[in-house]
C-alpha cells in the first residue's frame, strides 16, 4: 500500500483493525527515549514557528506504511523531523548524526525550562470573536461533508457523510483546516463556530455498532449541512 495517511483519527473508527484493547496499567511512555520526544516536540511547539495543526498535518501526512509501523512517538518524532528541515532549522546531515553544523535559526518565542509547567497549564485557548451568527442550534439535525480533502481536517474519515445531531454549541474557535497553512507566522486563524455533534453507532458503522452506542465529535461549521426534521 502507498500513498498518504490523511488523520490519525480515523484509525480509531476505520473497519479492519480490530477492537481497542487498554492495556491495564499502561505506563504514559513505553521507551526511554519518548519522554525526551515529546519534550522538544512541545518546545518546539512553543517557538511560535509553526501551529499545533502544523504539527499535526505533519504527522498525518506521512507515507501509510510508515505511520502504521510506527508507534505513537514514534510518529511525532518522523514529524518533527519533517518540521525542522522543512524550516530550514536542520539538515539530514545532523538529524543522521546528531550534530549541529549550521547556526541556530532564530525563533518568535522560547520556552525556558522554569516555566514549562505554567505555559502548559495555561495551553493555548482557540476561542475567538464570532464574525457571524451560529448556523446551528443543539437538537438541529446536520450532515456532515462526505468530502476527502488533502489537507488536515479535524473530521474523522469515519463520520463523513453520516447525520447526527448538535447537542452543544461551542463558539467560535480556530479553525484548523486553514490553521495548518502558511509558511510564516502570523498563521491565519479563520475562526468558525464549533459544535458537538452526536451520531447513533448504527449511523456510523451500520450492523456492526454495538447496541446503543452513541459517538460524539466536535465538528466545524464548514463541516455541516443541514437536514430537514424527521
């Protein structure tokens, strides 16, 4: 199999992969090395170079057979990987080596060790001023697009296409699918209103749902459609 694997969501919802089984006590890392992954990843995030859906397009946007053969931190180490010499701050040569031979590049913004646990505390809020009111109401039956963009989304290849209902109403917030692009800070926020979206299990996997499943999502305005009352 080639190609590109577009979300890491859909995993979780896709036929073919069998049930999730916890592992009980699951340990938060399973190698030495992924504490340390996920440290740089956050710093880096914190920079201000790139967005968090930058970051999450580059993971999507592996090649299939290596996002499936990777474990979890594995995935995001291949991605900050992508993200540093896509920036021009490393080169293959010392990503392979682990040694730095070009300056250092100059970041919007560094995140200093003291104040790690505030800045993650604190996270990043999304909610932004509405330019419009909010085309959908909780109770409202909506349809969600069926469309297979080639960019980052947020909405899972499982619910596509499928009617649910809107349960809650969120405000408006960052929209990824435009949050992911650009080159160069300030990113492009294109705010929308954000919704709960609840489907019946039956909707999204037919015979094979369990009984009385329900599946919420949190979906984007540009992501729905209406649909007329029952």
């Amino acid at each position: 199999m080639t190609g590109i694997w577009r979300t890491s969501a859909d995993l979780g919802g896709l036929p073919g992969f069998g049930r999730v089984e916890p592992e009980a006590d699951e340990p938060l890392f399973h190698a030495s090395w992924e504490p340390m992954a996920m440290a740089i990843t956050v710093a880096l995030g914190a920079s201000g170079r790139w967005t968090i859906d930058h970051s999450r397009s580059a993971r999507e946007s592996l090649p299939v057979e290596r996002y499936r053969a990777n474990t979890y931190y594995q995935i995001w180490l291949d991605a900050l990987e992508t993200q540093l010499l896509r920036y021009g701050m490393a080169t293959t040569e010392e990503l392979a080596t682990g040694e730095m031979r070009i300056p250092p590049v100059t970041l919007p913004r560094k995140l200093a060790a003291a104040d790690v646990a505030a800045t993650l505390a604190r996270g990043a809020p999304t909610e932004r001023p509405a330019t419009a009111p909010a085309r959908f109401s909780p109770g409202d039956r909506v349809r969600t697009s069926a469309a297979m963009p080639t960019g980052h989304t947020r909405l899972p290849v499982y619910s596509r296409g499928k009617v649910g209902v809107v349960r809650l109403v969120h405000g408006a917030h960052v929209y990824p699918d435009v949050h992911a692009t650009g080159e160069a800070p300030p990113y492009a926020e294109d705010p929308q209103w954000l919704y709960t979206v609840e489907f019946d299990g039956r909707e999204l996997w037919g015979d094979d749902a369990e009984p009385g499943t329900t599946v919420s999502i949190d979906a984007w305005e540009p992501y729905l459609e209406p649909v007329s009352p029952q």
